[in-house]
C-alpha cells in the first residue's frame, strides 16, 4: 500500500511513496547492522562533529522542511519553523554534552577501581507519531545514536515526507547509510522486525493501544522498550495564581500543535474562589482565537490531521454536550474544505462522559472547578494516565505541593509543560515507561555494564 500524506488544509494530495517489501525490508536491517559494527566504534567527539553538521544543514533548511511538515499535517508554519529550530537546537546539545554523559561513572569500592561504564547495544526501531514529524524522531534518535546506536524509524504514514527528509539529513551530513533508516512499513509488518535478531530494542510514541502491542512483542522477545503514551494533562490554577497571565498561558497550552500533543493541557482543574473569573476570560480568550491557513501568519489555529480526528473529536464533544455538558465556545467541527474544528471550551462535564474519560486530541478544553487545592489535587489524579502536569501559582507552598503529589512525570510551575534536551521526557501509569532527552534519555538504550578491578 502507498504512504500518502493529505494535506489538511485543502484536502488535497502532498506526496506518495511506495511501501517495502520484504526483501527491502531485510536489505535494510541488514545495512543498520553493519552500520552499527562501524558506528560503535567512532569516538564520540567524532560523532558530535557529523551532528553538529547535520544541524547546520537542518538550519539552513528550516523554512523548506516547515513548509512540508504544515502542508503534510496542519501545523502553522510559524510552529513548523519553531519545532525545526528546536531538533537543530537539540542536535547541537547532544553533539556538545554526550561526551560527558557517556563517560565512565566511578564508584568507589574495595577495589583499585570500579563503576560503570555505558555502552551501545545496536539498532533500535522508533515507532514515531505524526504530530511532531521532526521532534519526535529526533528528540529519540539523537542521544540515542550520540550513544552509539543506530535507528530504523517506522514514521507515521501520512508523513512520509517528512521521514524521507530525516533521512536524506542524516545521510548529507555525512553519517554513513543506515545509522538513520527510513522504513516505509505496514503496521501488521512491525512484528517480524521487532523479532528479528538484528533489532535490539524498540521505542513508540503513541497510543496506548499502540503501546500494549508493542510492548507485548518486545517482551515476548525479551527486548528494552520505552513507551510515550497518551496524556490528559491536568492544567492546576491555584488561589494564588495571577490571572491574566494564566490565561494567556491556558490558551497556549491548549491549542497549541492544533491541540494535538500528548503535553497539551486538557482538564483545566480551578479552586473555587478563582473559577468564576478564570472561566469568564478563558472563554473569551478561546473565542478570539484565530483559525485559517496555517501558512497564513495571522493563523494561531490550524486544521486537525486528517477527516478521522475531525471526526472522532466531533463525536467526542457532541456525545458529553447529549449527556450534560455545558459548551461555552466552539463545539462543532467548521463548514467548508479543511479539517478544522474551533478552540472549544467545555464545562459542568459529567465525570461518566467521554470528554472526560478519553484523551481529547484537538482543541478542546474541560473546566473542571474544585473546592480547594486539595480537591484539585485529588481530581488531577483521578485519571488513568500521568504523562504531565502544570500548577499556576505565586504562593510556593501550593507550587510545592503540586509537584510533590501530582501523580506524573513532569510538574511545570507558572510554564507550559514542554520538552526540552536538558531534562527528562516520561510519564506514569498508562503515560509510558521509560525516558527521552537528558542524560536519562541518551542512557536507556545503553548497556550499563559495571567494571570492577580488584
């Protein structure tokens, strides 16, 4: 089956590209392999010098790939230039700190020297999503090939462009053919690579269904795997919190990406004593934002992916309004051509409706009011998943504690949650396991093999 990418905007088609068959399947394990044998035993420094070049090229090229990735998926062009810049930003940190990161760690003990050492364990397959077609191959693929790996990236289908590019970069840059490959594959096809004994391990981002599966198959064939999952990010404003600034900030984290990020906020959890105000002026913020072309500057809301989400978050908003909701803007996908659906807020939702059990992957937002801090606490937490989380606040005892008992794996405070190479990207409970970025990230698919000399 070809991979084809429509464009959201004009529902028209971008590109197609054929899908491999086995044979060109196995023609690329076999070249990461033996790309592998070679790459693990270039210096690191060596490696910083071919992805410090590949940032160069990337920058140069920043208005071409962004216009691709808008015309393939939906985001403004101004996101598209902003997510470019940032895997430019983040090569060129790795490139600059992996050396540090991957040196021996001493430990004393008994003997004349011990600790642990951290290497490269071979190829790994990355199952990337298509809502950060740049970010969240690389935000992966850089520490993890700055540690000596390489990557085979099974890419989501409506952005093959985009998976065609991070290839052809890597490749330009000098990196030798296969410690980057692209792999034009069917979802019923990943099995077999995962099993193959030439892959050692594997990461998604994804769904959670998505992540059972790939988890199952990994464990079945006992290899590491990390999983990004979904999130219904709770977005905390406390008693202390300055309003305006907390709007302008709530409307950010809620649509931007189209709304469509696993960090986005979601349940907009406010004390009592604060929600009439937050919500008067969160909808109105709502209301005024601007939705069109997304190579059109003036855009700051662009189309969802494809007719599938547009779809999914109709029946999603209209099912919780059918059994009780209160809509206070938005609330229904836009006439005409394009995928679009307007900045909507939600509020009084029934805790047994969808929008509020199900991960809401567009420009929607729930309101929920608590009486206090502790009750805004215990419903941030009464959800299955924990990827992120942020409290507004200037009082910093209610800021510490949200970041002490909020059930995820990031707290921001007075910030919109984002992800950024100097710390840990991760989540809890149906969130995921395991960690991109930082020290953490460029770690988790090494072998920390301890060295103990008597």
């Amino acid at each position: 089956m070809p991979f084809a990418s429509i464009n959201p905007y004009t529902e028209q088609l971008v590109c197609e590209y054929e899908g491999l068959d086995e044979s060109a399947i196995d023609e690329t394990l076999s070249r990461a392999h033996e790309a592998y044998r070679a790459w693990r035993d270039v210096e690191v420094k060596d490696r910083a010098v071919l992805m410090n070049r590949a940032a160069e090229l990337l920058e140069s090229e920043i208005p071409v790939i962004a216009e691709l990735m808008t015309s393939e998926m939906g985001k403004t062009f101004a996101a598209a230039k902003g997510e470019a810049a940032k895997c430019a930003l983040t090569m060129r940190y790795f490139a600059e700190h992996a050396p540090s990161m991957l040196e021996d760690e001493v430990i004393d003990s008994m003997a004349s020297a011990s600790g642990v050492r951290y290497e490269s364990i071979g190829p790994i397959l990355a199952i990337m999503p298509w809502n950060f077609p740049l970010w969240q191959v690389i935000r992966f693929a850089v520490p993890t090939i700055m540690a000596g790996n390489v990557v085979l990236v099974k890419h989501a289908p409506n952005v093959p462009g985009c998976a065609l590019y991070l290839e052809n970069l890597f490749t330009r840059a000098g990196f030798a053919k296969g410690v980057l490959s692209n792999l034009f594959v069917e979802v019923d096809q990943v099995p077999a690579i995962i099993a193959d004994a030439r892959v050692v391990g594997v990461t998604l981002t994804g769904s959670e269904r998505a992540g059972r599966a790939v988890a199952e198959l990994a464990g079945r064939h006992l290899k590491k795997c990390v999983l990004e999952l979904g999130g219904s990010d709770p977005f905390i404003v406390a008693s202390s919190a300055d309003l305006r600034r907390t709007v302008a900030h709530a409307v950010t984290a809620r649509i931007q990406n189209n709304g469509q990020a696993c960090v986005a906020a979601k349940r907009f959890i406010v004390v009592a004593d604060r929600s009439e105000e937050f919500i008067d002026t969160f909808v109105e913020a709502m209301s005024d934002v601007v939705v069109g072309n997304p190579m059109d500057p003036a855009t700051v809301l662009g189309p969802l992916v494809n007719r599938a989400q547009l779809e999914l978050l109709g029946e999603q908003v209209a099912s919780s309004l059918a059994q009780g909701a209160v809509l206070r803007t938005g609330g229904a996908p836009l006439e005409g051509t394009g995928f679009f659906y307007p900045a909507t807020v939600l509020t009084n939702v029934p805790p047994h409706t969808r929008a509020a059990t199900e991960e809401l992957f567009g420009p929607v937002a729930v309101v929920d009011v608590a009486t206090d801090l502790e009750h805004a606490l215990a419903l941030a937490n009464a959800t299955p998943w924990g990827l992120s989380g942020s409290v507004w606040a200037s009082d910093p005892r209610e800021i510490n504690a949200v970041i002490e008992r909020l059930d995820v794996g990031m707290v921001f405070a007075n910030a919109v949650v984002a992800s950024m190479p100097e710390l840990p990207f991760g989540g809890t409970k149906k969130s995921g396991f395991g960690r991109e970025l930082s020290t953490s990230g460029l770690r988790e698919f090494t072998n920390a093999k301890t060295f103990y000399v008597a």
